[in-house]
C-alpha cells in the first residue's frame, strides 16, 4: 500500500532556497602625512575597519597615504576593486595638506550633502565646535558610496554613529535597492 506524501513536504522541498544576502565590501582609506611616514601610527582606520565588520562588511584596509593625489588613487583604486563603500579619515581640515574633499570630488558623479552634514551636526551637538571646520564630502561614484570622516579618533567615532542607523539602506539604495 503506498503512503500518501505529505503535501507540505513537497511545497517546501520545490520552493526555491533564499540565497544569502552579498556581503557588501567596504575600503577604508587613512589619509594622513605623518602616519603614512611611519611617524606615528593610524588609529582611525582601524577603528572604523572594525566597526564596518561588526556591521557585517567584508573590509578591505585601512589604507594609509599621504594627503593630496594618493588618496585619490586609493579612492579609484577601491571603486575599480568593486567595493561598495569607502571611507576615508583624515585630510578634511584646513591645513594646506588637506585636499581629501578635493580629492573625493574629483571621483564622485554625484553629492549626498546630508551625509557630511549631519556628521558635522553631530560634532557640534557633542560639544566638539571645530567640528564646523570639517571640509568632508559624500558622493556616489556609479553604485558605490564615497564619505569622509575626520581625522581624529574622536571624529571618527560621532560620524560612525551618525552613519550605523543609514548606512545599510544608503548602500542598498545605491544598488537599486528600495526606499
């Protein structure tokens, strides 16, 4: 005698298998004179490749360069690598030096204002008021998500937590994803 299947087996066995999710890939790049000389070492970078990994990022860096052109090659160097995020430290103040706005621009297509805005907002509200002196940009390059952060540690930490709650959706929106 044959046993009837159970038709709920069967739907769940020929229903098709959700795939994971891609890891999204993030780049960091430090762009600091004196930490690419070895005169002292990167503490933003790392900082930042740590928590991009805690939020589930496969994290290529911290790249250390020199201020000016270098970052700007690390920056296409990322994009043509295909990650979908970069994040730069350092380079954003008022020094001579500093061209990483400069050179972030020379690679975006197009401004995400409130990105750096919202960062340099937060500085402020942290009581940090040379925060206002922040240069940093954030753009799209194609689908990928280009933002500065500041230097110090301390700058790091606020755009971090400025970025942690938009930062999934900001990187599914440049591909595509939903609002």
């Amino acid at each position: 005698m044959s046993v009837p299947s159970n038709p709920s087996n069967s739907q769940a066995s020929s229903l098709p298998q959700a795939s994971p999710a891609p890891r999204r890939r993030a780049t960091v790049v430090t762009a600091s004179n004196r930490a690419a000389a070895g005169v002292y070492p990167d503490r933003s970078g790392p900082h930042i490749a740590q928590q991009l990994r805690d939020w589930g990022f496969e994290v290529d860096g911290p790249h250390v360069v020199p201020d000016g052109d270098e970052v700007g090659r690390a920056i296409r160097q990322a994009l043509a690598a295909g990650a979908d995020l970069v994040l730069t430290t350092g380079g954003t103040g008022l020094t001579p030096g500093d061209h990483t706005p400069e050179q972030t621009r020379g690679v975006i297509e197009r401004e995400v204002p409130g990105i750096a805005e919202a960062i340099r907002a937060a500085g402020l509200a942290a009581g940090v008021p040379s925060a206002m002196l922040s240069r940093g940009v954030a753009g799209m390059a194609g689908t990928s998500l280009v933002i500065n952060l500041p230097g110090s540690v301390g700058g790091v930490k606020d755009g971090l937590r400025v970025l942690e709650p938009v930062l999934s959706h900001a990187v599914d929106q440049a591909h595509g994803g939903d609002h």
